[in-house]
C-alpha cells in the first residue's frame, strides 16, 4: 500500500521503548534527543516536540489561478499561532491532494458551460516532516471571473496530534461542512447576483451592438457589408451565446438542490440564513424567477440599483486583474458567519484529544439519559446539534454482516442524480489497487460522467505524478475503502480481539507509515453518512477504488433507522444486542460481559425496549476502527491504546462509583486528568464551549463544597435539605462568605425545569413564600437593623419550609438525616483534593440517584393498581418495598429519590409551551440544630 | 425560631410556649396539605373567594379584579375586569332553565356602585347596572324564585335578566351588611342592630313581579350584627359584635336561644358588667359562624366556640385559637373544623370526645336561657349538672397552614381538590394534599408515555 519504507523518525517515545527492547541502541550521534523543548519547561508528554506551533489552529488556503496555492487567514489570526509552520508550504500540500471533481466548462456533447453542485471532499493528512497533521475540507466557490468559473479553496483544522484528527473526524468534518455549507450558501447568492449583473451589461451591450448595427446598415445602401458591419454582426452573436451562456448559468445555480439543504445538519444558522435559503429554494419553482430575490432586498436594501455597463468585446480575463477576495465571493454576512462556526470550531477542538473524548462520552451518555439529565446537569449545552452519527458507532459493527448487498439494494432507494457529474474524478486515484479499478465501475454511471471520469483522472494522475517526481511521496495511508479492505482480513483474524496482538501488529504495519517527508492522505472522507442517503451512490469520496462494500454495510446501518416499525421488535432488540455484545468486546475486551448485564442504576427505561440503552456511546468508534486496522498508522503512536484505554476506564470507574469507594474514584478521574496531561496543545482544553464558563464555576464549586464538607460536620443533613427540595438559607453578615457557601452548595441543588438553577446568591429582604417555591437555596443577608429583624420574623414564620445555615455562628437548623446516600456523597475524609474531581464524583453519586429516581418514577405498578380491585394500600406497600428493597434505600434517602421522581413526573408531564406553575412540596417534619 | 435567629447559637426557645394559644409542633401527621401552589395575580387584599363548580372558584379583592381559577391546577382561567373600585360582595349564580343549558354566573358589587353579572364561561360581562345610590354590601340569590337580591341602603330584587323586579324604601345610611334566604319566601336582612324580615309576594298582575314588604324587626341585639347565617330550615342564627349569639326561629321569627359572654372565662367569672363593655370589641366580636345540622361554630374573637343546637349550649371552645382575631371558620364533614385568622395562619381542628371526665371544665358563666329567665346562678348550676351527664368535647389542632405573610380573610374547602386561602398579601394560596397529587401526576405521567406509545405493560 505504501511506497518505499521512510526513516522513522525516532521522536515517539513507545517506538524508541520498542527499539529499547529489541534491537542494540543506536550510536549516540544517530539518536535523536527525546525532548527537544524539554529544557524550556514544555511538557514532556507533549507530543508536538516535532510541529513548529504552538496549538491548533484553522487555516484557510486557495489555489490561486495566479499565483498558485496560498494561505489565506488562519483562525486563530495571529501570528504567533503558526509559529515558524511555513503556512505557504503546507498551503501547498494540502491543496495538491484535492479529491474535488472540480471540473466545470464545456462537457462534450453539451452546448454550454455547466456548473457542477460538487461535494466538499474531506481527508486527513499528516506531514511527518513539519509534526503537522490536518483535517483538509476542499471546496469550490463559483466566481464568474475565474477560470472555468471555479475557485477551489481549501480549509484545514492543523494539530499536532493525529489522534485527534483521526478521531475527531467525524465531528470536525460535521463541524466543517457547516462552515462549507455557509460559505457555499453566500457564494451562491453572490454568484447569482454577479450573474444578474453581467446579463443585464450584455443586455445593455446587446442594444448598443443592435443599434449600432442597423445604423450602420442604414448608412450603408453600397449592398455589401464592410469588414466592420461583419465585425459588429460577430460582435453581436458573441454577446448573444454569452447571454444565453449566462442565463443558463444563472439558471443553474438557482436550480441548485435544495432538498439537500432540508437534511437537518445543513442547518447550522441563524434564522435569517434559514429564511435566505427559503427564499432562494423558491426560485427554484421555474414559473418564479424573481431577479430580486426577497432574501437579498434586506440584504442588499442600502444598494442603489445597478446600472449596467458596456461590455468590451474582448475583455477576457486577464492575469493582472486582481480576483475577489474570499469576502468579496461570499458576501459579507455569510463570510462573517462562516468566521464564527471557524471560530467555534477552532474553540470547540482545542486541546487534549482526551479531554475531547471524554466530553463526548460524558455527553453522549448524558443525552441517552433524555429524561433525568436536567436534574443536575447543564443540559442547555446538549440541544445542539449532535455530529450525526448516533447509529454509526454501534452499527457500524455490522460490518461482518456480509450478506447485506442485497438489503442495500432493495433498502437504499437508487436515485438517478439530475445533476450528472457528481462522480468524482478521484474515485480513480491511481495509486495503487489499480486491479481493482474495473471494480469500482458502477453501474449506475452515466456515459457523459464516464468521459469526465477519463479526463479528470488523467488531469488528477498528471497532478499527483508532478508532485510525487518533485521527489516529494504522498502517500495515501488509508481511506475509508481501502482501509475496509484490510478489515476483512484483520479483524477477522482479531475477533477474539486480545487488544495486544493487534496493536503490535498494527504497529508493524504502520512503521513505515511515517516517512520523513512526506504528505500522508490518512483518511478520506467516510461522508456518506454525511451526506442524504439518495446522494450516497455517486458521493465523490475522494479514493473508490473499492467496490461498494463499504456501501451496502451502511445500507445496513441505516436500515433500523430507515424501517424501525417494520422490524419486529424482538428482533430489533437481539439484533442490537449482538451488536452491542460485539462492540463492546471491541472496545472494551474483557471488561464486556459486565456491561452487558446493565446495573439497575444505569438510566434505563425498564418498560421500554432494551435497544434504547444499549446503544453504547458514540464516541467508542474511533477507537474501534483503530482496532479494526482501518488506519494502521493508528495504533502506531503512542496514543493509539489511549481510547479503547479511557473508554474501559470510564466504565469500570463508573462500576467502581457504583459501589462507591472514594478513593477508587479519585484515582481513576485523576488517572484521566493525568491522561489529559499528555497534552498535544499547549492551549488549556475547555473542549466544549457552552461550558468553559461552567468548568470553571464547576471547579471552584467543587473545591468549595470539598470545603464546605470538611469544615461543617453537619453537611450532611444540609446536602439533604437540599436534595429533598427544602429551601436551604444560608445566612450570613458577610456578603462574600455567604455566597461562597452558596455556590459550594449550589452542585446539589437538583433542577426544577431546564432553566437556570433555583439558587438565589444573595438576598437582603424578608423572603416569602414565594421565595421558596422559586428558590430552593438562598444567600441571605443578616443586618441588626430593624428590617434585619423583620428578615428574622420571617424567616422563623417559615421554618417549616426552611432549613437555615448560619454561616456566622456556624448552626444548622433542619430535619434528621439519617440516610447513607449523602454519606457517600459528601464524606469529609475524602481523598478527593481537587475541586474538579470532587465535582465529578458528586455527579456520579447524583446521577445514580437519578437512575433510581426514573426507576421508581416509571414503573407502572408502583404507583397504579395492577388491577382494578387493588387497594390503594397495596400500591403503597409495594412502592414503599420497591425504595427500601429494590433501590436499597433507607430512611431519609427515600424522600429524597421521591422528591426526585416528582421533579421527574412534572418535567415529563408538563406540555412545552406551557411554564407550569411552580408548586411547593414540603413535609411535617420537626427541626434540629446543630453546631459545630 | 426566633430567639435562636437573633441570639446566634442559644437553645431554640419557642416564643408560643410563653404565649396562651395551643400551638402544634412540625409533626402534624393528620395534615394532609403538603403541597401548595401560589396564585398570583390580585394587586390588593383578596376579600372573596367564591365556588363556581367542583373545580372552578371565583377571587375578588379590594383591586375590583375578580379573577377565575382551576382548583386543580391553579391555573388562571379569566381576568375580569370591569369594577373601578374594590368589591363589596360576590355571589354565584348558577341559572338553568329548561331550555337553555346551565349557565354559571357570578354576580359581583362593587364600591363604585354598580353590579355586574359575568359568564363563567367565556369570561365576558354579560350586564352590568349602574342604577345604585350607595354601594351593594351583600348579594343572595334566592334559586327558588329565581331572582337574586342586593343589599345596600335600600333591597333591591331582580330577576336573571338583570330588571329590577321591586324594591324597599330607603332603609339606613348604614344598609343591608348581610342577607339571608328564609323559607315561606322571606329573608332576614341585617341593619345595624336590628334585623329586619322581608317577605316576596307575587304581584297580582303582572307574571314576574314580586312585591317585597317588611314583616318584622327584631331589635333584641344590643350592637351591630356582624353575621347571619341559616342553619337549616327552622333556626337561623345571628351573632352581634358584642359577642351575642341569637338563635332564630325561622318560621315564626322568635328567638330560641341565646348566648353571650363568649369573651369570659372561668377565671373571672363574675367581673362586673362594666369592665366586661370595656373589653376591646374585637375580642368578643362574633366575626363568623357556620353551622353543620348539630352545631354552630362560632369564631369570636381570637376563639373558636361550638354551640350545640340540641343542648343549646357550648359544648366545646378555644378561647385563643389565633394570635388574632378569627375571621373565618368552616366546618368539614370529617368533624374537622379550619379556622383562619388575622394573624396569618389557618388552622384546622377537630371536634373529639374528652374521654376521661374534663380537668377543666368549659366555663360555666357561658350558658345562660334567656328563655327560661333564669338567674345565673341557677343556669350555672344546671350547666354543672348537665356537664356531668352528658359528654365533653374539645377541640384538637390537628394542623396549621402557614404561608400567607397578612390576615388569611376566607377560604374554600374543595374537599379533594384542596383548600384555597385568599389574604391581605394579595396571594391566594391553593393547599392540596402531596400524596393525591403525586398519585395524579403519576397517572398523568402513565397517560403521557401510552400516548407516546411508550408505555409496555407487562403483567
């Protein structure tokens, strides 16, 4: 697959380790120091010794008619982020592999120029030589000046670790296709616009040429025409062809698909844009052709209308025109849109590939727990649009399946595309696997897509060669295609999948993989699931060598999907289950026949189909392609254990919190923070963006609940005042005193809605009921003035409702706790030492509790009659056994699960639009003080 | 509480232990309210709450706003607007005729001198009259007759279309505080002191005319009359702010019996009468009474006093039910009584039986025939014996609703559904049982899920 074998760099440390064992060291002057940047205090984890950058970042490159290949902007646009990185270089190798079927002009047997809808093309390429890998997204702008109409563009998420390329793959290929799918979107508008403008100068033209003409004719009664009248009469059929050139082409670009923009994930915008679209898709109605488009007037309403020019005859594009720039193609808004998904991109990926994943899991799985997750978490963050690839992870399993050819055929529904040359020229990239060309014929091709299909793939061969004579090898390391070629073999060999063997082998095989100069394709585009289902079959995914295996196996894939009520639910359910038995034996190892048996706690609906849980998290699918060898440089490095690793981690960590020891827990949620020290990025990780904010309180409300725990022995029946829906006062002189206590306090308050947490920090007026309703924990000031006093008259009226922390003379007043959930939640000889973890560890013990809540919440029995003549009391028996028994809990810890499930029962009940009136629930219970 | 609060650390001493009024600890197993919902919406002291149907009531406050709820669910259903100044008296009108279906109105008066009649069911004015000289005090609707009566300075009688069918002479400056219906076509009207009877005759010609003639005054209460309610057919009762209960006759309009002195109290059983004038009227007020068939609970002062018709005496009492003065009591079947006060809180009581003979016995100088023109030594006597054959009865709190931040000026009991409380907070506060609730939104949950198709039962 590879050409010739590299020198290996000997920079990663588990390839020296290899060497260590096996072969005689090296002589001293051929080694190459570790830690090159270890004296200047950098991390020596770090892997990016190698890149000369300091983080990631997102670069944009064009290949200029002019000038060639040249970067644009990076974002983050700073100087210092590139560092010494030769952007012009790297400009130049990632836009010398684009996979884009760009062709646009004269096909042959069409009268006029046509434009092609082309696919973003997305591949991955590394570049040993300056430690840079990089996410690539290809796309083409139209711009009436260019040549053949096109301007390719690239853009490029940069990183110094693979592993977050590789794995990150499918969200940043999401992520990106939106920034594409904006730019693209303005272009259009632009595009359409130029057009508009350039038929009405040729219209304009037109009526000075026919003038002119029949002047000249009128002048003229010799009866024979000048040279000059036949150069007019040329003039004027040039001007006419163009006309209808144009308007073809405007027809075109109007006629774009749109129902592809109606797929859910093309959405990433504003209203406003969404509208924009709307109103462009409407012209695609034939009978409407609005020039002005409605979208446009309330962009453009500032515009003075356009006066159209002459047009000289022979004004062909000349090379000392200066073409658009990137703004100009795409107009403003959409390219300041397009800046902010880049930003957000840019934020969203940067730091440790860990960290990242562990985000995801933890919100995939947060996700799947759709009824309980507002409770205590932060949900506003999970309504964004998820990656699109729910099903891929698990299903993707089905790959062994082979018998499915045919289930594709007769699922996928074929759709003949209008738009004829979505083929891609690379299909054909003749790198290697040549033999297998005759394979990659589809049927389905078209004669016109198949000339094309020669033509472009000599131009892309001459490409490719031009580079790789330059002495400079790209080497594709794996696609999609080609890499489930090598499953086939691998991973059936590796079924009883012992993770070691694998890995070694995969090393061995990817040792030559990393060569010294080179560029790497490590892997194209797997978008066909990014793309509707009817644009699949001629989607130009960048190298097809393959047949359509692949193809059919994600027919698979989506066949649940497609037909969930056809399968039978039985069926559905083994079916996913053996899915998931396979999976996680993939991901996990050993480890799998625990997960199989779900624990009672875990978040599942008993009444409802298994599948639903079952389903394991999303992001296990890198991890598992790796294993696959669908990338063999990827278990090469130093990461590649790092996933498979981190995903058993989590799982026997959130065991281990299950049966709760502390210490476990710290340990293995700082066995993940030290992970997340191998950083790649120099840059903290705040992963996600929605909760940089949150981490940060989260911390400091971690460190000063640890604190809170330690210093007040009586945290205990506090945390339950809490956690039962009684108000909790805190009551203080001291404004800062009491709000720190407040905000360590405020991670056990359970959610009443998905807005804001009831917590109110600091209040100076007497509360009132209503207070306690909306609040269930509150700053409350104390004063020695008079209206101090009446703060105290209420506050002593209320008591019922009230549990009141003095935080000055250090009492509790509250009801009993004798419970052991909160024991276990807040203990104060906790190893725990950092607010972080200490957080972590309270949302696993509130997330079990949760799963108990929804538990008790939706059993049918135990809170209905089984049947009609049941007395009520033994409905009441039942549930009471149910808590105590079933969900072990004792005492006090029951009101807090019930407090829980009714908090449950009103989210679930309560209509959307609806706000619902916030009621009080409180008990008869009589009060305690304590002190210190 | 309180002490703790503001002394920072000493032992929490409860200041009800020095006061007189029973108090109950937070361990009031019988008190079912353990939910509550806040309604907000009134701008000044709710002064009403009325019942439209089983799950509908009607609130109207000093604001002129009357607004309609859902007893289930809280929820606002109208907003009605249309009196300027604060409302004086509200009443349900249910009317059904054999043709129409049954409409529910409410009628409501207003300070601003108008009364205007509202449909419950789209929420709109249906009339309102505008033709009053002073401010309508009290409203009854006779469902009988099918008219409905106001009370102000004059009686006015009106039928369901709103026209005036007849009315009184100009009465006092002071007007109607309070009507009640009586059998045989009559009603008892209270001014100031007296208590005046009217009878409605048919008017010979037309078909809907009613004449209304005074029959009777009685003048036996020595100050105005603060209440006035029908127990059944035969006796209605009255109670005067000076702590003078009158049973009625309600056929013949004589006085049955009588009871006064509820302020007293065995300590000082024979203070002079001049001292006992002296006394803050509010403390003997009888502020409100209601009765079941046996008993008439009366709430006088800051007390609570049962008086049983049969035995025509007091049969059990609670001198200081409330820190202040008791302004409404009602009696629920379950011999539960709830009481609620100025001082903010509600409580709820229960009528038992003293099962050993009492350490203290109900006062003596309590009872007094006045029909037997006893002296009152001879009735105190004849109390003493009575007491002795016959069993005592106390009242037991059994639960207290604290919520409201000023006087709790009414309530409605809607059995299941709760307990609305309207106050001078401006809040009306719906009490309602967790466990019911929670049992409800668990059926509303298990509706939900089958109608999303996710509910599988497996038996």
């Amino acid at each position: 697959m590879i050409s010739a074998p590299d020198v290996v760099a000997f920079t990663r440390e588990e390839e020296l380790e290899d060497d260590l064992y096996r072969e005689p060291p090296l002589p001293e002057e051929y080694s190459v120091p570790l830690f090159p940047f270890a004296g200047q205090g950098a991390n020596p984890w770090a892997k990016v010794a190698g890149s000369k950058f300091t983080r990631d970042f997102i670069l944009i490159s064009e290949f200029s008619e002019q000038v060639g290949p040249q970067p644009l902007l990076t974002i983050p646009d700073d100087a210092k982020v590139s560092g010494t990185f030769d952007l012009n270089y790297f400009s130049l190798r990632i836009m010398s592999v684009d996979y884009q079927a760009s062709f646009v002009g004269h096909p042959p047997g069409s009268a006029y120029p046509k434009l092609n809808f082309v696919e973003d093309s997305k591949v991955v390429l590394g570049d040993s030589k300056e430690g840079a890998f990089a996410y690539v997204h290809h796309l083409t702008l139209y711009d009436l000046e260019a040549r053949g109409f096109v301007r390719p563009f690239c853009m490029a998420y940069i990183s110094a670790d693979e592993h977050k390329i590789m794995q990150q793959f499918q969200e940043l290929s999401a992520e990106f296709s939106k920034a594409s799918e904006c730019l693209k979107t303005g272009n259009r508008k632009a595009f359409a616009n130029e057009l508009e403008k350039k038929l009405k100068d040729l219209d304009y033209t037109r009526t000075v040429l026919h003038n002119e003409t029949e002047q000249q004719k009128k002048a003229n009664d010799k009866g024979y025409y000048t040279t000059q009248a036949i150069e007019k009469a040329n003039e004027l059929a040039s001007v006419e062809k163009s006309i209808i050139e144009h308007q073809d082409l405007l027809r075109q670009i109007r006629s774009y698909p749109y129902r592809k923009l109606k797929e859910s994930e093309f959405h990433p915008y504003e209203p406003e844009c969404a509208l924009d679209r709307a109103d462009v898709g409407s012209d695609q109605d034939p009978t409407v052709s609005d020039p002005a488009e409605p979208g446009e007037t309330h962009l453009y309403s500032h515009m003075p209308s356009y006066t159209p020019k002459l047009i000289k005859a022979k004004s062909a594009k000349c090379f000392d025109k200066k073409l658009k720039t990137l703004k100009e193609l795409c107009d403003v808004y959409f390219f300041t849109q397009t800046l902010d998904q880049l930003h957000h991109i840019e934020r969203t990926f940067r730091g440790d590939v860990c960290y990242l994943l562990t985000e995801q899991i933890s919100r995939s799985l947060l996700k799947q727990q759709s009824v309980t997750n507002f409770l205590f978490e932060d949900v506003s963050f999970l309504d964004e649009k998820p990656p699109e690839k729910q099903y891929r992870g698990c299903q993707g399993l089905g790959q062994d399946a082979i018998d499915d050819k045919c289930l594709e055929e007769s699922l996928a529904p074929k759709v003949v595309i209008s738009l004829g040359s979505y083929k891609s020229s690379v299909e054909c990239v003749p790198i290697k696997m040549e033999q297998e060309m005759e394979d990659s014929e589809e049927p389905k091709m078209s004669e016109s897509t198949m000339s094309e299909h020669q033509e472009n793939l000599d131009y892309l061969d001459a490409d490719i060669k031009g580079s790789i004579s330059s002495g400079e090898s790209i080497e594709v390391l794996g696609t999609e295609k080609s890499g489930s070629g090598l499953t086939k073999s691998e991973s059936q060999a590796s079924l009883p999948v012992i993770p070691s063997p694998q890995a070694g082998r995969s090393k061995v095989g990817s040792r030559r993989t990393v060569s010294e100069d080179s560029i790497e394709v490590l892997s194209t585009c797997p978008s066909e699931s990014l793309i509707p289902e009817d644009f699949k079959a001629s989607y130009p995914s960048a190298i097809n060598e393959e047949p359509y295996v692949d193809d059919d196996e994600r027919g698979l894939r989506f066949t649940p999907r497609l037909n969930p009520g056809v399968d039978d639910g039985q069926d559905d359910v083994s079916k996913q289950e053996s899915l998931v038995q396979v999976d996680a034996a993939c991901c996990i190892g050993k480890e799998s026949p625990n997960f199989l048996e779900p624990l009672p706690e875990l978040g599942q609906k008993p009444c409802e189909e298994d599948g639903v849980v079952r389903i394991p998290p999303q992001p296990y699918r890198p991890a598992e392609q790796g294993l696959r060898g669908g990338f063999p440089s990827h278990d090469g490095l130093s990461g590649g254990l790092l996933p498979y690793e981190l995903d058993s981690r989590y799982l026997a960590g959130s065991r281990e919190v299950s049966k709760s020891s502390l210490d476990e827990c710290s340990d293995s949620t700082s066995y993940i923070s030290s992970a997340a020290s191998t950083c790649s990025d120099r840059t903290p990780s705040p992963a996600h963006l929605a909760c940089a904010a949150g981490e940060r309180h989260r911390k400091r409300a971690g460190q000063n609940a640890l604190r809170f725990i330690r210093q007040y022995p009586f945290a205990h029946p506090a945390i339950y005042s809490l956690l039962s829906g009684r108000t909790l006062v805190v009551l203080g002189e001291d404004e800062a005193m009491v709000k720190k206590l407040v905000t360590a306090l405020s991670i056990f308050v359970p959610n009443c809605g998905v807005y804001a947490k009831p917590v109110k920090h600091w209040v100076t007026s007497p509360l009132h009921l209503v207070d306690f309703q909306k609040w269930k924990l509150i700053g409350l000031q104390r004063t020695v003035s008079p209206a101090g006093v009446n703060v105290l008259h209420a506050l002593s009226r209320y008591s019922r409702y009230l549990s009141i922390l003095d935080a000055d003379s250090k009492t509790l007043r509250c009801p009993l706790y004798k419970g052991t959930v909160v024991a276990r939640l807040a203990d104060h000889r906790t190893q725990i030492k950092r607010g972080s973890t200490y957080y972590m560890h309270v949302q696993s013990i509130l997330t079990q509790l949760c799963s108990k809540a929804f538990l008790f919440t939706f059993c049918h029995h135990l809170h209905l009659p089984i049947s009609e003549r049941e007395p009520e009391e033994s409905v009441v028996n039942r549930r009471m056994n149910f808590l105590k028994l079933q969900l072990g809990l004792a005492n006090e810890d029951i009101k807090i699960v019930q407090y829980l499930a009714e908090l449950l029962k009103l989210h679930y009940i309560q209509e959307p639009g609806q706000g619902g009136n916030p009621l009080l629930r409180f008990d008869y219970v009589p009060s305690f003080l304590y002190k210190i | 509480m309180l002490r703790w609060l503001i002394g920072g650390g000493r032992e929490p001493q409860g200041l009800a232990e020095k006061s007189s009024v029973q108090t109950i600890g937070e361990d009031q197993i019988q008190n079912p309210y353990t939910e509550l919902l806040v309604l907000k919406g009134h701008q000044d002291i709710v002064r009403f709450l009325v019942q439209i149907d089983d799950c509908r009531f009607a609130s109207a406050g000093d604001d002129g706003i009357i607004f309609l709820w859902n007893a289930q669910t809280g929820e606002k259903l109208y907003e009605l607007h249309g009196h300027t100044h604060k409302i004086t008296a509200i009443a349900p009108f249910s009317s059904s005729d054999g043709t129409e279906e049954k409409t529910d109105l409410i009628i409501t008066a207003s300070a601003d001198r108008t009364v205007i009649v509202w449909d419950c069911t789209s929420g709109r004015q249906v009339r309102k009259v505008s033709c009053f000289h002073s401010t309508v005090k009290c409203l009854t609707v006779l469902q009988r007759l099918n008219v409905w009566l106001s009370g102000g300075s004059d009686l006015c009688v009106w039928n369901r279309k709103l026209d005036l069918l007849c009315k009184t002479s100009h009465l006092t400056d002071a007007g109607i505080s309070a009507l009640v219906e009586l059998p045989k076509n009559c009603v008892a009207a209270a001014v100031g002191k007296e208590l005046i009877i009217f009878r409605l005759n048919a008017s010979s010609n037309g078909s809907e005319g009613w004449n209304v003639l005074e029959v009777k005054r009685l003048v036996d209460h020595q100050d105005n009359i603060s209440s006035l309610v029908s127990v059944n057919d035969l006796t209605f009762v009255t109670g005067s702010h000076v702590g003078e209960l009158i049973v009625w006759d309600a056929l013949d309009w004589t006085k049955q019996a009588s009871e006064c002195n509820f302020w007293d109290s065995s300590v000082h059983p024979d203070v002079q009468q001049e001292i006992k004038l002296s006394q803050s009227p509010n403390e003997t007020s009888v502020q409100h009474v209601t009765s079941d068939e046996e008993c008439v609970f009366a709430a006088v002062g800051k007390g609570i006093y049962v008086y049983n018709l049969q035995m025509k005496r007091v049969i059990a009492c609670q001198r200081t039910a409330h820190d202040s003065s008791v302004l409404h009591i009602e009696k629920l079947p379950n011999r539960q009584l709830i009481s609620c006060s100025e001082d903010g809180s509600v409580r709820i009581w229960e009528l038992r039986e003293r099962q050993q003979l009492p350490a203290e016995p109900v006062p003596t100088g309590f009872f007094n025939m006045w029909g037997f023109g006893r002296a009152n030594k001879q009735a105190n006597q004849a109390a003493k014996k009575m007491q002795e054959n016959t069993p005592m009865y106390f009242l037991e709190l059994v639960g207290d609703l604290i919520g409201h931040s000023s006087a709790v000026q009414m309530f409605l009991y809607f059995g299941e559904l709760g307990l609305a409380t309207c106050s001078a907070d401006h809040l009306i506060i719906l009490w309602k049982d967790g466990e019911r609730e929670s049992s409800l939104r668990s059926l509303a949950l298990f509706k939900k899920l089958a109608q999303n198709g996710d509910l599988q039962l497996k038996l």
